[in-house]
C-alpha cells in the first residue's frame, strides 16, 4: 500500500482535501510561517473528501465534527475539527474535477 505524506497551506478557516484516503497529521506553522496542515494519503484507498474547520475559543461547534488539536498562530488560538464525509464523489488530481462515481 503506497503512502506518502503531503503539506497543504491554509488560508481560510474551513478547507476540504480532496485527496484518496487522507489521513490528518499535524496542523501548524512551516518554516516559512504559513498555517498548513499536513497528512497522510494512501494512493489506494477509495477517494473522499475530507472537511476541516477551525474554531475559535467560544465559538459553538456543531455536531459531526471531530476535534484533531489546538495550536497557536500569532494573537490567535485555533482548534481544528475534523468531518469526513463520502459524497460518493470521485477527485480526479489531473484534471480537478469531482464527478458522481456513476458517472453524473
């Protein structure tokens, strides 16, 4: 089973990976001091898409979301929850398309 790990950068609070079988690692700064959140993708696993949210202290979260950690970006503290969902969708990389797995 292939795997490697992978480094997106976060720019906004709420992000979706539309990556096969991604499975989250470690959210924080890179070197260069840009939020990103990196993970774990198995080449062979059935395709998903995977949602993220960050919340601030106090704000609520709604059900369905599963915590990952805290960290610290500046004057900000963030948590980050995640919510995996199968749209029954396929991501195809190449061309960055999601389309129906029966072909609608």
């Amino acid at each position: 089973m292939p795997r490697r790990v992978l480094k997106e950068p976060v720019t906004e609070l709420a992000f979706s990976l539309k990556y096969q079988g991604a499975t989250f690692l470690h959210c924080g700064l890179d070197p260069a001091g840009r939020r990103c959140v990196w993970f774990l993708v198995d080449d062979e696993a059935s395709p998903m898409v995977t949602n993220f949210r960050m919340f601030m202290t106090g704000e609520s979260v709604p059900d369905g979301w599963d915590y990952r950690m805290t960290f610290q970006t500046g004057p900000l503290v963030l948590h980050l929850f995640e919510e995996t969902v199968d749209y029954g969708r396929h991501y195809d990389r190449d061309s960055g398309v999601l389309s129906s797995m029966d072909g609608e």
